[in-house]
RNA sequence: GGGCCAGUAGCUCAGCUGGAUAGAGCAAUUGCCUUCUAAGCAAUAGGUCAGGGGUUCGAAUCCUCUCUGGCUCACCA
C-alpha cells in the first residue's frame, strides 16, 4: 500500500531493463539500494522524484542528464505519470495522474484501514525498557522512556515484529539493602508512634510508610526484635512486590505495557551467571588482571590496583576491560546483567532492543561487547538513549533534587496532565534530544499544545460529518473523483505518506517521527478549512448537493483514519468532539 | 584527560540517514469570524546549519581538527 515503494520497485525493474538494453552489467548489486522515490521538498517539482540517474552515471559511464534522458524514455510509457521531466544535475520528477491518488484514497476506504510493509516477518525483537531500580514509584523523569519503549514496540509490531517487552527488575543489589532499611525504620516507628529520623542514605519516601503498615498488619509486633538480616529474609519480597505494584501502576497509567517483569534474582537463580562465565572461559574472554588507574578528574584517592576478574570488553571495542567481580567477592552489576542478557538471547532467539537513559551513556560499549561475547557475533543489540527532561513551568526550570526528596512523581504528573499530553510531549523530540517539558504549554489550550491541535483536527472532521447529515459512509470511485482542487489533492498526497512514515519510524527506531506527522496533517487540514472560507468550492458541506459533498467526506473520513491510527500509536484516544 | 550525545532563525526544535532555493512552531508586524468549531487560518520578516580543512556530480548530513554545552569515567546500580 506504500505507494513509494510501489513506484520504486518500478523505477528499478526499468533500471535493470535499461542496462540489459545497454549490454551494461551493475558492478554491484548494493547501487540499486542507493536509488530513492522521495517526495520533493519543493511542490513545483512535482508530486515524487528519483535520484536513480544520479546514482547510476557512473555504471553509464555518461553524465547523470543524459542517463535520465534514458530512463525518462522508459517512464514516458507509463500510464500513471501525467509528466517526467530532469531536472539539473540529473533528477527525474514524476507529476501522478489525480486518479492515481483518487484510487488510493478509495482503496484506502474500501479496506477500512493502513497496512504497512511487513518486513519484520515475524522475527522476534527483545525491548527491554524503563527497568527502573524496585525502591519506589516512578518519577517524572521515567516518564520519557517509558514513552519511547511503548511506542517503538507499537510501531515495531504494526511492521511486524514479533515483539516482548520487558521490564528488568534490580532486586539483588545494595539499592535493595537501603530500601529494607528504610523500611525497617519505618516499621518500628508504626510500632513506637515516634517519628523516626530517616537518615542521609536511606529513602525518605512516604510510600514506605504505607508498606510499614501492611507490614505491621501482617506481623503485627512479631518482627519488632529481629536484627537486619532476618528482618529482610521475612519483609523483602513483600516489600519488593509492593513496591512493583506502585511501578506497575505508574506504567499502566501512563499507558504503558509490558508483556513481562523479569526479576535479576531469578536469573541468577537460574544459572545464567555461571554460563555467561562458561561461554567467557570458551572464548577466552575472561582474565584475572589489574585494570589501569581511570584518568578521570573525579576523586580517586581510595583507588588502588588490584587483580580482578575481568571481562575483556576492549576485545570488542569498549574502551577498557570490565570487572565481574567486586572487591568483597560479590559479582558486579555488569556480571548479573551479562547473565541477564545471555538469558534474554537465548530466549529471544533474535535482535534485542535496550531503552536506557543519558546517565547509562558510560555503559552501552561493555553491554554491546558482551552481546557480541555471548552470541558469537549473531544477536544485535540496539541501545537507544534518551536525553534528559528538563520539567518546565512557563519557561522556568522546575529543579528536582533526590536530596531533598524534591522531585515530581510520575502519578503527580499524570493527575495534573493526563497520560495523553504527556505522551504526545515526551515524543516531540527524537530521543538523543533534551527534551523541555513545560508544564504551562502542556496544560493550553491552543497551539502550543501539540495534542490539542491534532485532536481539534479530528474533532473538527467529526462535527463536519455530523453535521452533514449523511450517513451512508461508502464512498463510489465516481464521488472520489470529484476531489479534483490541488488543496484537496495536496492531502491525499500528505496521507498516502502515513505508511511511509510508521515504516521508517520502525526502520530507524525513531517514534517522535509519528507525532511531527500527526501536527502536520492536522495543520494542513486546519488550512484547508479556512480556505473554505474564501473559496466557498472548498467548503466540505454543500448543502444542495450531496455527492459533492460525499466526495469530501471521503477525503474527511480518510483524515480522520489516519490520524486514529497515528494516535493510536501513542495510545491516545481521539477526542470526538471538544 | 578519555568516551558518548548535542550545537540549525531572537527562543524551542524538525530536516525522510548524501540531494534541488535549509523548514515548522513560538515571539514580532499585518490581515481574516452574518457562512462547516477563530481553540483556527493567511501574509511579512528572520540563516556564515558553531568554525576550519577534506571526501564527490552534490554536504546541515560522511571523515578530520578546533571551539562550546550536557552526560559519564575501577571496586555503584
């Protein structure tokens, strides 16, 4: 249904026609690749162009003009091109004949809805994302990758990707010993009714508060004398299933969802450390060995050599070598989450995908490195990263400290805004991006609020169907082809690009690219509206003439489906009406 | 000091992965409501794509150096 690649699967059966006529062989088979069906910048040139003269001047052996000549020849025989013409140095533009996109428009509405290339053919993707530590509720900041990882799973299935996505729980660190303490603190101070002093390095969060509760009415006093250790054997699972409860909470109101929370406990439960360092030992990818003093700025005072067991990440192109082990003799993170990754390879049994934030940036070599360990080379690991928000109100940073305790929840977030206009927003940037999230532009009512503004589109169509009166919603080709106006062509052109656009969203791993669409088609609807206030032709109601006006509620209906199904991707419901 | 990400209009950012005269939105100026939702639209103005060098038919995009900002740098997670 792509139109693009119908038309560029043309261009290259007559490149290979052409060159066959030329006794001419392609030296390498990856040039065609090269060629492109692009929509120029530029309307005057026409509604598609192709760079393939330009690609293949040199295989010619003539100059880019005149091998477009050539190919123009071929194209000049094809009923769909109203007009080929060059242009300098050597693109070929394509003017479609308006029942091309006519057709489009009424094949469109006769299947009800947009299918996309499947070049995911089923295969199996792994996207780990949000994984958040399991000491508490998500923060805004969460919020962005939660978002990302939702959306590029959506749009990674609609090209079919057989797709899991999965949340890694760090249930076996120090950040877990901290978390028990605090609670333990918080226990016994619902026993006393004295409010404890929650010191420096523990969490001071209230929702601990509420766990010490269920814990004392659970227990009641009976956990009152046990030291640390047995207090955490008996409370940490609780405490850790509580606190995943809040998490999972936090994503299923945001619309985010996961197909499966995979515990690091359980993995190492399962052997997978003692794999990874079997498959290490295999390869010879593992050593005892003293790593080099860092060169960094930071204070290193207590740093001293040492041997440890290492990892040797450098093989694959990390900057140094990785410790398994720690001084005390525990394993690393990266030792777990080796094991982590060895397991969601084996299970996968395909590419795998990590959503991580900024401050992980140190990190994505030594996990790369030990992807490629673990799988021979065969399994890629795609690691996307996304920037931090800066949280805005009117332009003024909102400074969040984890000291203090000072920073917004993500439910805070969520009550305040509503899932969708936070959804909308973390993806209006690409994910490398910083992103400024400002409260006062997400809360208007007006342009600056890019939410608004699609969803005043779509209800706009729908008081224009309502108010038509019509309800026979199935359009003949004859109707259809009254849609003659360029503004009204101008957008079945803009909407035969929707499948284009989830296509390289998925290709290139990149969801913002759907919203920047969405306001798109919207603002170019919005102006043909008014300029139906001029041009009374344009009008999408014509109240003395119904097939006039089916024929615009057909281009209406298709508007309405495409930007349901960019919403849709977003997980957000299309308002009816406002 | 090393690594990674970024630097595009006064501000916030796109730029279809190398294509044609670099595009939006804010902000500024000026217009458009007796008529399908003015919560909107149109027009004007705004640029050494941080800077130098290179690669080729062609560079904001690729390579290289320099500058600036952010994140990060054994034994945390």
């Amino acid at each position: 249904m792509n139109i693009f690649n119908t038309y560029l699967q043309y261009i290259n059966e007559t490149i290979l026609i052409l060159l066959k006529d030329n006794n001419i062989v392609l030296e390498n088979d990856n040039l065609l690749e090269k060629v492109v069906v692009e929509v120029p910048k530029n309307k005057k040139f026409g509604d598609l162009s192709t760079n393939a003269a330009l690609v293949l001047s040199s295989t010619f052996k003539a100059k880019p003009f005149d091998v477009a000549k050539k190919l123009k020849l071929k194209f000049d025989t094809h009923h769909d091109f109203a007009d080929v013409s060059i242009a300098n140095p050597g693109f070929i533009n394509f003017t479609l004949q308006e029942d091309v996109w006519q057709k489009l428009l009424f094949n469109l509405l006769e299947t009800g809805e947009w299918k996309y290339e499947q070049f995911g053919k089923n295969n199996n993707l792994n996207l780990e994302f949000v994984s958040a530590n399991p000491t508490g509720p998500l923060h805004a900041g969460h919020a962005r990758g939660a978002v990302v990882g939702d959306c590029l799973a959506r749009i990674l299935k609609l090209v079919g990707f057989n797709i899991t996505r999965e949340y890694y729980i760090n249930d076996a660190g120090n950040q877990i010993d901290v978390l028990i303490k605090s609670v333990q603190l918080r226990y016994l101070e619902q026993l006393s009714g004295i409010n404890a002093n929650i010191p420096e390095n523990l969490y001071p969060g209230a929702y601990l508060i509420r766990i010490a509760k269920k814990i004392k009415n659970q227990y009641d006093d009976t956990l009152e004398k046990l030291d640390y250790e047995n207090f955490f054997l008996k409370v940490n699972q609780l405490v850790i299933n509580e606190i995943l409860n809040l998490i999972k909470k936090d994503l299923s109101n945001l619309g985010v969802e996961m197909d499966i929370f995979t515990s690091e406990k359980s993995i190492i439960e399962k052997g997978f450390l003692d794999k990874v360092l079997n498959i290490l030992k295999d390869n010879k990818l593992i050593y005892e060995g003293i790593l080099e003093k860092p060169k960094g700025k930071a204070d290193l005072d207590e740093w001293e050599p040492r041997p440890q067991l290492l990892f040797k990440s450098s093989f694959f192109g990390d900057d140094s070598d990785r410790a398994l082990k720690k001084s005390d003799g525990s394993w690393t993170y990266f030792a777990n989450d080796m094991a982590y990754h060895l397991y969601k390879i084996e299970k996968t049994k395909g590419n795998l995908i990590n959503i991580l934030g900024a401050d992980h940036l140190g990190y994505l070599k030594r996990i790369e490195s030990a992807v490629k360990a673990l799988s021979s080379n065969k399994i890629k690991l795609v690691n996307k990263v996304c920037a931090i928000v800066h949280l805005m109100n009117d332009d003024k940073k909102i400074k969040m400290s984890k000291r203090s305790g000072n920073f917004i929840m993500l439910s805070d977030l969520i009550n305040d805004l509503g899932k969708d206009v936070i959804r909308f927003i973390m993806l209006t940037r690409k994910n490398e991006q910083v992103l400024e999230f400002d409260f006062k532009k997400a809360l208007a009512q007006n342009k600056d609020n890019p939410v608004f503004y699609v969803h005043y589109a779509y209800a706009r169509c729908k008081s224009i169907v309502k108010n038509s009166n019509i309800f026979d919603h199935k359009f003949s080709f004859e109707e259809i082809k009254m849609l003659k106006d360029n503004n009204e062509l101008y957008l079945i052109k803009l909407i035969s690009q929707w499948p284009k656009v989830v296509e390289l969203s998925a290709k290139h791993m990149e969801p913002h690219r759907i919203c920047y669409y969405l306001i798109e088609l919207a603002s170019e609807f919005h102006s043909l509206w008014n300029k139906g206030k001029i041009d009374e032709s344009l009008k999408f109601i014509h109240v003395d003439d119904t097939s006039i006006t089916k024929s615009k509620l057909a281009l209406i209906n298709s508007i309405m489906l495409t930007i349901k199904s960019g919403l849709n991707i977003l997980s957000i419901k299309p308002m009816e009406d406002m």
